[in-house]
C-alpha cells in the first residue's frame, strides 16, 4: 500500500521539504512539500529524482573488517566490528594519547548524528580531533560572521530574497548550486523589474542569464572589489552615518584604507571597466534594501575570512542589515553544515557556538556532561588533520559520511595518508566512493529517507528529517552506530561509571543537546521534534515558551559582541597562493553542475543525472584552445603543480582567456587518476582554515593517445563498474559514467598510447557481455580496430568499440532509441570506422533531468514554432524547478522559433 512521508532533501542547504512515496520497504517517488517554508513544493532536478538514487548494488549492507594491512575485508558482525574498533582506539589512546585519534565528519550528517560524534571525541575520548567537510565549504563565512557581527548568525530569511530591491550575488552560480532559491529570485525579479541583481563571477553562468549588470572579475579579486565598492560609497555620501556611529566600531581605520582603493587601480586590479565598478556602487548605494548572497567562490580561498567580512562591510556601512529585503546572506553548501557549526564540529568549536579554546566555554560543556575537564588544545582542521594522518601523529581515523579521497585539495597525499594509516573506519552508506577502498573497518549507515533527525537549513530553519523505509541489510543509523561504539569504549576507558551515551532515540540526543543552546545566540531551547511536527520548521533563536521563530536578526541593532556594536574589518586585499606563471599560466576554478552533487556518491547511480553532463570536461576560453592547438573534444593533459590528469577539452564561451573550468564532481572512482583535485593546493585561510580550492595555476597540452576505446551495456550497472573500474587501472585515460532516460546503462570511455593484450580485450567482451550469444562483431587486427554489438529483441543492449570510437555517439543514439535496423548490421561488417552521416554526428543531452525532456525534443519543437511558453506547456521543460530555462532560452534565440 502506498503511503507518503514528510522528510527534508538531502543535498544543499536550501533545506527543502520533500514528500516521500513508498509501500513501507521500498521509496518509490518524491515530490515537493507544498507546506514546507523553504520551498513550497517546487524542488531541483537533483532533488526531483531522489527516488532515482540509492541503487542497492552501491549501498554498504553489513559490516566488513580487515584484519591487516592489504588484505581483503570480510564481512562480520556488528558486535565483532565494535568491539574489534573500541580495542584498537583504547590501545591507541593508552599508547599514544587522546590526540593520536581523530574524526572526520560530515555537513551530510543530522544534528543528532553531529552531537553524539562530538561528546564521543571531546567528553570521552578527550580529544579536539574532530572536524567537518564544512571546513571545505563554510568555515569561511562562519569566521566572518563572527569577526564582523559577533556570531555565526545568518541574519535573513529566503523571503528577503524576493523582497530585497538590490541584490548582490557573489562567488555563487546560484542557478546551479541553489536553484529552487535562484527560482524565488527569477520570479521575484519577473514581478518587480525594478529590482537589480548584481553577478560578480569570473564566469558568465547560468546566473547571469538574470543579472543587470556582470562583473567578470579576475579570480580571487573579491576583497580588492569591495573595498572599491566602498570607496566609491564614501565618496558619494551613499552611507547610513547614523548607523555607524550608533551601531558600529572600527569605521575610522576602515575608511582610511579605503582611500587606497580608488576606482581606476581597482577596475584594473579587478579586470573590469571603471564604469562597471560605478555602476555597481550605484545600484548598490541607491538601492532602498541592499542583500548580499554568497557561496564558494567569496568561501574557499586563503583569504576568505577577508572576503566575508569585506563583504559584510558594505552592509554596515550603509545600515543595509536586520531589515527586510537587507542583509549578507550566506548559502550554505550542505543539507546540515548549519547544525554541525551549531554543534561545534570543528574542531576549533564547542556545541552551542562555543569556542574550543575558551576556558569559560570549556568548563560549561565539560559540567553539563558531567565529566571533568574538556582537552585544552584546540583540534587540527580538516588540512591540519590529513597531514597528521600523513607524517603518522593520527594512528586511527574514523571518518563519517564523507569521502575525502576525492573532495580535499592535493589528492596524491590523501590517499598516501590513507593507505598509510595504521587503522581506518569508515561509516558510509555507499561502500563505491574512494574512500571506502581504505577502510580497515567498513560500517553500513542509513542514508535519505531510512533516518530521523533533524537539519538546520541557511535560513537557520531546523526541519525535522523523517524515516520512510527501514535501512537496507544491517546499515543502522549514524547517531546508533556512535551511541553504540561509544558505550564499548566507555567500558575500557572509564568502567563502572554511568554512560555518557544512554540514548535510545534521536530525539533523545536532541533533547539533550538543545539545553546547550540555552541562552545563547541559536537558542533551540523551544524546539523539539514533535514541536516542529505541531508547528513545522522554526527559524532559531526559539527559545524556550517560544510560538514561533526569528525570521531576522539584528533589527534593533543590537549585536552580539561584548559591547553590542559590529565591527568594520580594515583589511588589505591579498593575491591567491597560486599566480599565473610561465610553466602554470592558466588559473584552474572548479565549481557545481546543475545535476551532481559532491563526489556522486549519491547522484553517481542515477543514470538520468548524467543526461545534461556525461563526463568531466576541461573548459577553455577559445582563444587559449587555439594558441595550443586544441580541438573540441580532443584529449588533453592538464599539468599542475600536485599531479596531472588527462581528459576531453571543450571551447567554453564564459570563460575569459588565461582560465580553466573543472566540475568539482569527478574523483578517482569516474575519473581516472585522483580526479579533480589532484590539481588542488592545500594553502588555506590562517582564520578559517578553508582551503583555497578555486584557484590554481595548471597548463594544458595535447596528449596523444591514439588507442581508444568506447562501452555501453546494460544491465546490473553497479555490479559491472565495479568489475571493470580495476582494469583500467594502466590506461592513461578512462571515465564512467551512467546514460539512459529509460533504461540505465553503464558507459566507458578509455584510451591510451597502444593497443591492450588481447587477454584484456577477451576480459572486457566477458564482463560486457559481448563473448557469447546474439553478438554482431567486426575485428580488424592489422589496425586493432574491433566492433561488437548484442541485439536482444530487435534491441542494443551492449557494444563495444576498441581501437578508435569515431561512431560513439551515432550507436550510443541508436541504443536510447531502441534501433537495431539494417544499417546498423551493414555498418557492423564493413571495415568503416564513422557512422553513416560522417564522423560529425553530435551526442544528444537531456536539457530537462526533472521532466525528462531532450535537447533534441525541444529543438523539434521550437522547428514547430514553439516558443518557451509553448514548450512548457506541450513537453513539460522548464517547469518543475526551472534550471534548464536559460539554456532552452539560448537555443531560442539561436534557433528562433517559426512564426
């Protein structure tokens, strides 16, 4: 029987609310949630094919342990696997001390999850080592928050959004990275035209598509931008000099360095016209309600605490906060990374936006755990962490729903630490990402839709996460797994004292952990899991006889500083780690797609999400293509200073000359050789400690790999990848990837300098299914050019080509359509490599993932005269969360409509 679940998506964190469908064993569909504040029902098209995810063959289903260094894992029990960690971290502790362990956490995790990590390290193990991927992300704007305005408080609410009149969008491509806000945005802007949005981005995104005005900034420019914003807002008399006297410290100082940032030395330090910079301060300084969105790009560099506060300082010099439409507005990243800083789990953090390395804090936390003392010694960073994995201070690592194998910066020397530490957990719902290939302990977790808890989203509205379906084989809950391996190292490190962990329930947890919020500035007090099911998610502070929350803060001026004033920032601009040089002269940014999601873990095993982007391409400005002889699609080897990879470029038109664009998605496990960030520096903000993964120097050239070689087969996808991945391991080049709108199938794209054996060939006809049965095939062994293909039922279901690919796309065509015709057969027997048609035959794409509509579909259309209203209505593009309308918009005016 169908029954349907609240629950809240587990990808960015707009938070949104989703509606579960499923017959109590099985998820079957999602939807929008029409009550939920975040989103009203609309959802993105990763969050639209949440059912679509999760594939079991990928999911870690029991225990699996190792019992020495390079040996297999075996599965066993759940008893077995706890016992066997507690020893080894007990001894560890006794031998080496508390700070010899450690934990790498998750902005994926539930608040409850997060708590019962952080008592665990701090309270029972006696170590700050514990720190979360949210330093990759966020650790940046909570440093700027609480240098600038005195808390890591997001002081406005989505509607601000669509009732701000200027709005200021930085570092983000918010069509893609948050597109259900973006769609709040569009349509707020399509209602009052008067309102202005402002992109500043080295790339003209999808983002733009909506702004006035554009400012391509060089890469890593922010601070210098702001501070000339700034300038020009003195010099115009455009400040709030009430507010600065009433409510401010440090303007002086701030003014002072601001002279330094006069228009013509910023708009040439920036890249961009002095008239653009005018302009945007005009906007800016005119505007009635001035907001602030911002993301990765302000985030992840080794200046961006400066940046955050740069930014917020245009708030407080215009008196633009605490007031509808107004305010800098931070996107967070990941579903939870707001609750694992209310937590405290970074390392520098303590639960309730405590300080590691405050005594007073230290001794609040400790008493109301009741034990002794919390560690003195502030935690290492998630940078900090992996170097002491690597040089051997960290002896045991339990890392927690996170795959840092593929996400950190410098990938060669995170696996070298991997592979080098002496004990690994892992607690994972999937056991395919790159990490698990390093646990020496592998423990199943539940994923979306199996767990409960809660999420605070960047609104600061805490949700409450519900459980549909029960966790697959003996996968358990984050928070249980914890609980439950805490309790055993509780019996070695402190027997016969009560437990710390006698949680039965995540509510439970929840209970505890809110009363540590109490009086602060996020107070949870009032809330609790079935106050939210009553009223529905609150925005924090909600205090305790609270009946509804804090859309705001801030209003009357008050900040939560020791004196109650906010403080300007006087900081000089910075140039990132890395600078264009003769041997690097191209600046590497490394950003989202519209339909993946961090290391694809999730997204990974849903064939339609690689329907609009197939696989991790290099994007080049035109101009720096040809200056090195490069051809659409042809085969490169990007070189940095870490390591180098070798993948497909294509000509991107967003792109200014000297810079490179590489999805953030693609790591070792769909992309041969540690994947993306293996270009990746390591250099970090010395406040926030956020690496500066957007900015690195790379230089591109050809690579000749004239052996290539082309799969398609379906079936048991999982299954098959994780029988083909290891073979590819002496290629030069190799991807996977997933296609099909309707039937799912597993895609290779391989090459390398010469032909492989013929025992490797015979090994992927095998795995393929292309040894035996109803298999067309052609060998040419003078060229070591093969062809096969399997017809089932008139239908391809497998092919394959080794020595040269040239008919990739036209089969791969031939496949989705279900064709098997006469030409096919003729082609398959003739010694030619290109398809009927010629060798220019392009790839089609699915441009709507959340209606599954076609590039091809809507191009037919608009031949018949549709124009994009007319395409909404008669295919259904565009009209779920709307992420595919600029492209569809750009085909229009290449390809207008008939009248």
């Amino acid at each position: 029987m169908r029954q349907t679940t609240a629950s809240t998506c587990c990808y960015c964190g707009v938070g949104c609310g989703v509606l579960i469908e499923h017959d109590g064993e099985r998820i079957l569909d999602v939807a929008g949630d029409p009550s939920h504040p975040a989103n009203f029902g609309k959802l993105c098209s990763k969050g639209s094919t949440l059912h679509l995810t999760g594939d079991l063959d990928a999911r870690a289903l029991y225990p699996e342990l190792r019992l020495g260094k390079g040996l297999a894992r075996a599965r066993t029990g759940w008893d077995t696997a706890l016992d066997h960690a507690a020893t080894v971290f007990a001894e560890t502790i006794a031998e080496h001390g508390p700070d010899s362990v450690a934990f790498y956490i998750s902005g994926q995790l539930l608040t409850e999850d997060y708590y019962a990590f952080n008592k665990l390290a701090r309270a029972l193990v006696g170590t700050h080592n514990i720190d979360s991927n949210s330093r990759l992300c966020m650790s940046s704007a909570v440093v700027g928050y609480k240098r600038s305005l005195g808390a890591d408080a997001p002081p406005c609410s989505y509607e601000d959004i669509e009732q701000s009149d200027c709005v200021l969008i930085v570092g983000s491509n918010m069509a893609y990275a948050h597109p259900v806000l973006f769609r709040r945005l569009e349509e707020a802007k399509a209602k009052r035209p008067d309102m202005k949005v402002i992109v500043v981005d080295p790339r003209r995104t999808d983002t733009c598509e909506l702004a006035d005005l554009h400012l391509g900034i060089l890469p890593g420019t922010d601070v210098a931008l702001f501070h000339g914003i700034l300038h020009l807002l003195l010099w115009e008399g455009w400040i709030d000099r009430d507010f600065i006297d009433a409510h401010t410290d440090g303007f002086d100082d701030l003014k002072n360095l601001a002279r330094d940032y006069n228009p013509s030395m910023v708009a040439d330090l920036c890249g961009i016209s002095v008239n653009e910079l005018q302009s945007c301060a005009r906007l800016i300084g005119n505007a009635p309600s001035f907001l602030s969105l911002w993301c990765m790009g302000v985030n992840q560099s080794s200046s961006g605490s400066t940046k955050n506060s740069a930014l917020i300082n245009l708030h407080l010099a215009t008196g633009q906060i605490g007031r509808t439409g107004a305010g800098p507005f931070s996107l967070t990243g990941q579903p939870n990374a707001m609750g694992g800083r209310e937590t405290g789990s970074l390392s520098n953090l303590l639960p309730g936006h405590r300080e590691a390395g405050n005594p007073a804090h230290r001794a609040e936390v400790a008493a109301y755990w009741g034990v002794d003392r919390l560690p003195e010694t502030t935690g290492l960073s998630a940078i900090e962490l992996f170097d002491a994995v690597h040089t051997g201070r960290i002896k045991a690592l339990w890392i927690a729903c996170t795959n840092p194998a593929q996400s950190m910066p410098d990938q060669q020397k995170i696996h070298e630490a991997l592979a080098a530490c002496p004990f690994v957990v892992v607690q994972e719902a999937f056991f395919t990402t790159e990490t698990c290939r390093y646990a020496d302990l592998l423990l199943p977790a539940a994923s979306w839709g199996e767990k409960e808890g809660t999420v605070t989203n960047s609104e600061r509205r805490v949700s409450h996460v519900r459980a549909a379906i029960p966790a697959p084989g003996e996968a358990r809950a984050d928070w249980s797994i914890t609980c439950d391996f805490a309790r055993r190292l509780e019996g070695l490190l402190r027997p016969g004292q009560d437990s710390l962990f006698a949680f039965d329930t995540a509510a439970a947890l929840f209970e505890e952990y809110k009363l540590l919020t109490q009086g602060r500035d996020l107070d949870l007090s009032g809330l609790s899991h079935a106050l939210i099911d009553q009223l529905g998610p609150q925005q924090w502070p909600f205090p305790a006889g609270s009946t509804q929350g804090t859309p705001r803060l801030y209003g009357d001026g008050v900040f939560p500083t020791a004196n109650g004033r906010a403080r300007f920032l006087a900081e000089h601009y910075q140039a990132p780690q890395e600078k264009r040089e003769a041997r690097f002269p191209l600046i590497l940014n490394t950003g989202r797609l519209r339909d993946h999601w961090h290391g694809m873990s999730r997204t990974g095993t849903a064939a339609r999400l690689f329907g609009h982007v197939e696989e991790a391409v290099l994007g080049m400005n035109a101009d720096d293509m040809r200056r090195r002889r490069l051809l659409d699609g042809q085969l490169v080897r990007v070189r940095g200073r870490r390591g180098q990879l070798v993948l497909p470029v294509r000509k991107d038109d967003n792109l200014r000359v000297g810079q490179a664009f590489l999805p953030m998605h693609w790591g070792d496990r769909f992309l041969k050789g540690l994947g993306v960030n293996v270009l990746t520096l390591p250099a970090f903000d010395p406040l926030s400690k956020q690496p500066e993964l957007k900015h690195a120097g790379v230089e591109v050239e050809t690579v000749e790999l004239p052996w290539q070689f082309f799969a398609l087969v379906e079936g048991t996808v999982q299954r098959r990848f994780e029988a083909l991945r290891p073979l590819f391991d002496g290629f030069a080049y190799a991807s996977f990837s997933l296609a099909g709108r309707e039937r799912p199938a597993l895609v290779v794209r391989a090459a390398c300098i010469e032909a492989p054996s013929a025992e490797l060939l015979a090994r992927f006809d095998q795995l393929l299914g292309l040894d035996n049965g109803p298999v067309v095939a052609y060998d040419d062994p003078r060229r070591a050019v093969g062809k096969r293909v399997r017809i089932e039922e008139g239908r391809i279901v497998a092919l394959s080509l080794s020595g040269e690919t040239a008919a990739r796309h036209w089969l791969k065509n031939l496949w989705q359509d279900g064709k098997a015709d006469a030409a096919l057969r003729r082609w398959m027997l003739a010694p030619l490599s290109t398809p009927p048609g010629g060798s220019e035959f392009k790839a089609g794409k699915t441009l709507c993932n959340c209606m599954n509509v076609s590039q091809e579909a809507i191009c037919a259309g608009i031949d018949r005269g549709l124009d994009l209203n007319g395409l909404k209505k008669e295919l259904g593009c565009g009209t779920s969360c709307g992420s595919c309308v600029p492209e569809i918009k750009r085909l229009l005016v290449k390809q207008p409509a008939v009248a």
